[in-house]
C-alpha cells in the first residue's frame, strides 16, 4: 500500500499558511510554492541510492557518497504543477522534465487530457509527479496511468495540499505510488474545491481569473 507522507516541518507549515492567505499576492504566491516545493523535494529524495567516490579535497584524498547515477524525472500536470518544478530543479538539476496537460470538466468534475510529452527515456527514471492540489485524485490519477503506460515503474507523487478524497482515490487506483503533501485539509465542498484549501493554485500562480 501507498505510503502517504504529511510533512510538517515548521518552514512548510509557515509558508502554507502564507499560501492559503487570500490577501497573498500572485508573485509572493508564486516565490512561496517554489520554496515549498523544495523543501518537499528534499525529503521526497531522501531515499535515493548513493555510492562511494573518491574526492581531493586541498587537504587531502577521501572518500565522499554522491548519487549513484539514477535518472530522475519531474512531470508536472499542467498548468499550476508548474510552479512546483523549478524548487525540485534548484536541488536536482539534472532531472528531466515532462509535461502532462489535463483539465477539468466543470460538470463531471473529471480530467481530460490535452497533452502528454514525457523524455525519451522516461521508464528508466524515478519520476515526481507534481501538482499543488489534490482534490478528487482524478487528474492525478490518470497522470500517473499515462506515465506508467511509457513504462515507468518508480513514480511518486507531490502536492502542497491534499483532501481526504484525493488520498483515497490515489491511494486505492495506484497502491504503489507514494504520496507526499504539505498539508492534508478537511474535505472537498460541493463544487470540488479543498476546503479550507487556498483556493484555484493555477489562476494564483500565474495570477489569472
């Protein structure tokens, strides 16, 4: 079974709560789900596999660990995951990026692709799906069944808050993905908004109505 990672540090924390706040404007908004993300990231790869290398210091020689060459992947689910990559890539800037555009029907409340451009070589790589919100679990849900369709075994999923529905839904559709979040919320209302949540993450990252 999944395991679900709730990540309560004292920084994620304060930054989530200048996210929920409506008066927080577009470009703090923005810099504050980069930072997020970064500080996610660095728990989400606490488990990479590292090797021993030998390094010349201006001492002398030693023996460091440095990652063991595997590949990793970002794929955000366009478009508000796209505030999430660039905090990954400041610690990992040698991941690849794909790029997966799913969107809502207003009246089903289900996802429906528009666009999938994954790297070549994508089911060699740990892949971090990214999007800020989990809500019904539906987008995330079909992002990850397109990417394991390339053939993509070791995939996790990142996002800064979660509904109780969106985890169950991931959890029992891709009992093999793990699920990492900033913070876990209440419930989703009858539009399938979080609540309390911080509202739409697309139209305030990139400051549209």
């Amino acid at each position: 079974m999944a395991n679900v990672i709730i990540l309560d540090h004292p920084l994620i924390k304060h930054k989530v709560a200048i996210m929920r706040n409506k008066t927080t404007g577009t470009k703090e908004f923005k810099e504050v789900a980069k930072e997020i993300a970064m500080l996610m990231c660095y728990e989400a790869t606490r488990n990479l596999s590292v090797e021993d290398v030998e390094v010349e210091t201006p001492i002398t020689t030693t023996t460091c660990q440095m990652l063991s060459g595997r590949k990793l992947a970002i794929v955000p689910i366009l478009r508000a995951g796209l505030g999430m990559v660039d905090g990954m890539l400041a610690l990992i800037p040698s991941a690849k990026t794909g790029h997966i555009g799913l969107y809502r029907d207003e009246e089903t409340l289900e996802p429906v692709e528009y666009y999938c451009k994954m790297p070549s070589d994508i089911s060699e790589r740990d892949v971090f799906v990214v999007d800020p919100m989990l809500a019904t679990g539906g987008s995330a849900c079909d992002a990850i069944k397109l990417i394991k369709a390339r053939g993509a075994k070791n995939i996790k999923f990142m996002c800064l808050i979660a509904a109780p529905e969106g985890i169950k839904k991931l959890t029992e559709t891709h009992p093999d993905v793990d699920i990492y979040c900033a913070a876990l919320d209440s419930h989703l209302n009858e539009n399938g908004y979080i609540v309390p949540g911080l509202g739409d993450a697309g139209d305030r990252i990139f400051g549209t109505k």
